[in-house]
C-alpha cells in the first residue's frame, strides 16, 4: 500500500468509527507493526473513545480492525485488542495482530489490555 493509500485508510477508519459510535473521535496515527517474536499487525491511535465504546461495539471493531489487516498485511488476525489508560478508562488504541506461534498459543496481555 502506498502513501496516499495509508493516509485515505486513516481517513477512511476515522469515518467510520464517528459514524459508529456517534461521536468525534479521532485516529491521531494509524501503525503497521512488526514484533521481533515474529507477529505483526495494524494498531489505530484513538481520542475520544473510552472502555465502554469497545464494550458495546466490540463486534464491529473487530471487523473493522480485521479488514484494516487484511488490506495492509493480505491476512487475518488472531488477536484483537484495545489499550487502556492506566485508569482504565480511555481507550489509547485499537489493534489487529497476527500471532506468531508463541504469541499465538499463549497471549494472556498486560493488566492494561482489553481483549475485543
Ligand atoms: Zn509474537
């Protein structure tokens, strides 16, 4: 994917999740990562969304971090996964990720970790 491609997903995502949740919520950074384990993934930087936006919709952003993966990385996650605030309030970011075999047969995730 190309520049200008990235920059219109970004866009595309913020869309979506104002629409979604109904509110102005922004995606400040929209990452493609690789781990030294071996997982990669996609990772949306939010404002404005808390615990129990991810609660509620938990079901639509797993598709929409799902097609975000697919489109930049050509595969499905195993794991999908919000970053709280250490209040555990806020919602720091969104992630899609493709288990290596290690991370795959044992994710537990950080006290700030919330499974979607
Ligand atoms: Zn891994």
């Amino acid at each position: 994917m190309n520049q200008r491609g990235l920059v219109e997903l970004r866009r595309e995502l913020e869309r979506r999740l104002v629409e979604l949740l109904g509110k102005p919520v922004h995606v400040v950074q929209l990452t493609i990562f690789a781990l030294p384990c071996g997982c990669v993934g996609a990772s949306l930087e939010v404002r404005n969304i808390v615990r129990e936006d991810v609660e509620v919709f938990k079901d639509h952003l797993r598709d929409l971090l799902r097609e975000v993966v697919e489109w930049t990385l050509g595969k499905k996650p195993d794991l999908y996964y919000a970053r709280l605030t250490p209040s555990g309030y806020d919602v720091v970011s969104l992630t899609g990720r493709v288990a290596c075999d290690e991370c795959g047969k044992d994710f537990k995730g950080a006290a700030d970790v919330l499974p979607l």
